[in-house]
C-alpha cells in the first residue's frame, strides 16, 4: 500500500516518518501555498515524547517555560502552559523546525513530489482542507476568531504573554532573530467593525495595553497579517480512501498553544490507523480530543469577567442571566452562523415565530437539557436572531 500525503507541515511529515517506520511506503506532495507568514509558535513538554518517537531534534531551539498571563486581573502571573504540562516547552524557529522534520522525513526513506498516485491520501493541507473539501467534507466553526499580527523588533524571554482586552486579547512571542510576534485576538466582525486589521487602530489598541506595548517598544510594523483562528472541525474528518490531520482535521484556538503539538500526534495516530487499517477509530478518536478541548477552552475563557458589555467576551460566557418570563420572538435575516453549533437549535427558531415566553420555549425543546436551551436563546438574542417582545 502506498500513501500520499498533501502537505509538508508538522502533522504531513510526522504522518510520512510514522508510516515509513511501521513499513508502509509514503510520498510527501508539497503544497506551492506553504510559505504564508506564521505567527511565533510554541512546542508544549509533553511534545518531547512524540519527538523522540519521530526522531526530532529540538534542543537548538529557545526554551519556553510557560505563560505569563494579564487575564483574570491586570496583573501579570505566570502558569504552565494550557494543557497543564509542566516543565520547558520550546520556543520554535519554524523554518528550522519545518526543515528537521523533513530531514527526518528523508532519512526515513520518504520521497517528496509535486503529485503521486496513491490508494490512501492524507490531508495535510492545514486549514485550506483541499482534499477533504474535494470530497465533500466540511468545516464546522465554533467561533469566529482571528489575529491580526506583526513581528517587530522588540523584548521577547521565555514565556508567551498574553494580556486580556475589552475586545479580545493580546498575543506576543520571541521569533527568531532578536524579534517578538505580536497579534491581536478577537471574532472577524469585531476586528472589522474596531478597524483593526488596519495599522493605526491596530498600533493605539497596542499602545493602550499595560503589558503587551512594553515587548513591542517603539517598533512599528512593515506589516499586518490577518489569519483566521477560529476553532473548528472538519465533517467527515475520514471517507473510505483518505483521513485528514493536523489543522485540516481541526484547528484550536492559539490560547492552547497546542497546534503543533496536535499536529505531530495526529500525525503519528494518522498512521497508527493506516497500518491497522481501522480509520474509523482515528476519527472518533479526533473527535473526542475536539470536545474535551472545548471544554477546556470555555473554561480559560469564562475567568474574565473585567469587561461584561464586551461582545467578544459575552460570547464566551457560560453564565445564565435570562428572565424566565422574558418575551422573545424570532426576527428575519437570521445569523445563525455566528453561534456556537452546540447552540444552534433550530427548535427554537420555529417555536418564537410567536412571541413565547423563555420558560415556555425551554419546556417546548424537552429533548435537550434546560440550560442549553437557555443559553442557546441568550446567543440568539445576543446576535439578534431573536429579540425581546
């Protein structure tokens, strides 16, 4: 069996090393698309084990030794990383890093090529998903997250900082070569409305943070890059001749800085799957790390409460503040794909084409649990699919 992998990044070469040390024969068909910018990323400690499985050599990189955060209060603290690994992560170079996987890649035995004919595919392809959108699958977003982000010279160390904002939160990182990554966090339409993909709204929003603006110095951006990151998943994630990995599979907000680190585990668990030829598993498998991390996402999320008239940070709230005998009533140009899809119940659209009251729609959608309802119908009003009667 022969497999092609689109895509050289992180979760394609750790496919490609995987497959050639469980004997299975893998070509690496680069993408002409793969040198988009990329803000400062960071290896989490428990990657060292994957690492050493795919035969990695980190140790030229600069050590990571956790976050500093402003998020619950303006102050800054200094935590472990996301995922509650302790120890050094790595602070990554990513070019280096993208070349060391492909040497081990090519130390394996793996060829790479601009196109192979294979029986299997993988989809490397990030979140472009090429080949799986190709094949009908498609992505399901659960928010609309994007950064806005520069890299100037500045003051970087070992820890990532992020700071929290009224409309999202700041981002900033050492890069190589003496410089600092910094984004801005915050949902597509926000970033629109506050002209912040635009340089001197993007600069005074820098300037008017306690923290951030102190890594940046006097630098001013040659330039700013817009990326979605929007925490989403790929639907089917498999079909019967191909699987996708790494973000093509799913993508997770950069506060876990865990992207890379998912990349080479599904990676290797890409091919784990291949050689047992149970795919389905690799799926569901995806799948449940998905939900487990939207859990934890909300709950990072829901620690700040400085800015409660924030949109942003309403929309990642879980608290119930809605009056059971509120009237509510659905309205035209519905905007349903700015809610959470584990809110969007349709149930509720169809039942408040009335004015109903909001204890009355919680008892008419009795197959789902009352405080979903609840906060389904507080997005819904928040986003004005409904409205108070």
């Amino acid at each position: 069996m022969k497999v092609a992998i689109v895509g050289a990044g992180p979760a394609g070469c750790a496919a490609a090393i995987a497959l050639a040390q469980r004997g299975i024969s893998a070509c690496i068909v680069e993408r002409a698309d793969a040198t988009e910018p990329r803000p400062g990323e960071m290896l989490q400690p428990s990657s060292a084990q994957l690492l050493a499985q795919l035969g990695v050599d980190v140790s030229g990189h600069r050590r990571a030794f956790g976050v500093a955060s402003a998020w619950e209060s303006e102050d800054v603290t200094h935590n472990d990383f996301f995922s509650g690994a302790s120890g050094d992560g790595w602070l990554l170079d990513r070019a280096q890093f993208d070349r060391a996987l492909r040497d081990a890649a090519r130390e394996q035995g793996v060829v790479t090529s601009t196109h192979a004919d294979a029986r299997f595919v993988i989809d490397a392809t990030g979140i472009a998903a090429t080949i799986a959108r190709q094949r009908g699958a498609k992505r399901i977003a659960y928010d609309q997250l994007a950064g806005v982000f520069a890299t100037v010279d500045g003051h970087g160390d070992g820890f990532t900082l992020v700071e929290a904002a009224e409309h999202g939160w700041w981002y900033s990182a050492f890069a190589p070569g003496g410089r600092v990554v910094i984004a801005f966090m915050s949902d597509a339409d926000i970033l629109r409305e506050q002209h912040l993909h635009e340089r001197d709204p993007w600069l005074a929003a820098l300037h008017a943070t306690r923290h951030t603006r102190g890594r940046a110095g006097a630098a001013i951006p040659d330039a700013l890059h817009v990326r979605s990151a929007a925490s989403a998943i790929l639907g089917p994630l498999s079909g019967d001749d191909w699987l996708a990995a790494g973000d093509a599979a799913s993508v997770w907000d950069p506060l876990s800085s865990s992207g890379i680190h998912k990349a080479l585990q599904n990676g290797i668990a890409a091919a784990d799957a291949i050689a047992r030829n149970d795919v389905d598993r690799y799926a569901r498998g995806v799948r449940a790390e998905f939900d487990e991390y939207l859990v934890m996402r909300d709950r990072y999320y829901s620690l700040v409460q400085s800015w409660p008239e924030s949109r942003f940070w309403q929309r990642r709230q879980t608290a119930i503040t809605l009056d059971p005998m509120a009237t509510v009533q659905t309205r035209d140009g519905l905007r349903m794909d700015r809610i959470d899809p584990r809110l969007r119940i349709d149930a509720i659209v169809a039942f408040c084409r009335e004015p109903r009251r909001a204890h009355e729609v919680v008892a008419a959608c009795a197959d789902h649990d009352d405080r979903v309802v609840i906060l389904a119908m507080q997005a819904m009003l928040r986003e004005r699919v409904l409205a108070m009667a």
